[in-house]
C-alpha cells in the first residue's frame, strides 16, 4: 500500500515538473499555444533520446497525439480555454490510465 502512495507522489511530482516547465510566462495556468510550443520541444527531445525509463512516460502520452485541439480540450476540463494544474493533473493521469 505505502508503495503505491509513493508510486502516485512520485508521479505527481513529474507531473508538477512537467507542467511548470510548460508554463512559459508562468501564471500557473497552460494555454493552447503554450501546449503546442511544448509538443514542438518535446518533439525534438524524443528524436535525440530514446524514452527508456518512466520518466520519459508522459512525454510519450503527449507526443504520441496528432490532434492537438483535442488533446488541448481534454486538459481543459471546464472549458476556458486554459488548463490549470488541477485540471493538467486530473487529465493525465485519465491519460496514463488509458494508455498504459
Ligand atoms: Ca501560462
Ligand atoms: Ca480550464
């Protein structure tokens, strides 16, 4: 049980990592053209790095997506065109969910 506690702290960290460095102006808040700055970034990091530990994971869930309005709207959950952490969070882990 304390296993998976950590588990979850431990990806909730990587999550608040990786949410803060998408944050480009930071005000706590990603919007469209901050996801699609970071889907270019984290495009030209897989192609010099092959993911190969859990760190690499939720760059993976996020590139593997063509359709990036949607992938936006899914992080935005109640729809006002930002995505805060809580909502970031919450949408991830439904993602990490689905794909793994
Ligand atoms: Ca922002
Ligand atoms: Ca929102």
């Amino acid at each position: 049980m304390d296993e998976d506690v950590d588990e979850l702290k431990d990806l909730k960290d990587k999550i608040f990592t990786f949410f803060y460095s998408i944050d480009n102006n930071p005000d706590g808040t990603l919007t469209f053209s901050e996801i699609k700055t970071a889907r270019d970034r984290i495009r030209i990091e897989l192609e010099n790095t092959r993911p190969e530990d859990d760190d690499e994971e939720i760059f993976e869930i996020f590139y593997r997506h063509e359709n990036w309005e949607k992938v936006f709207d899914a992080l935005d959950l109640d729809g006002d065109k930002r995505s805060d952490f809580h909502e970031f969070y919450t949408a991830t882990i439904d993602y990490k969910l689905l794909f793994t």
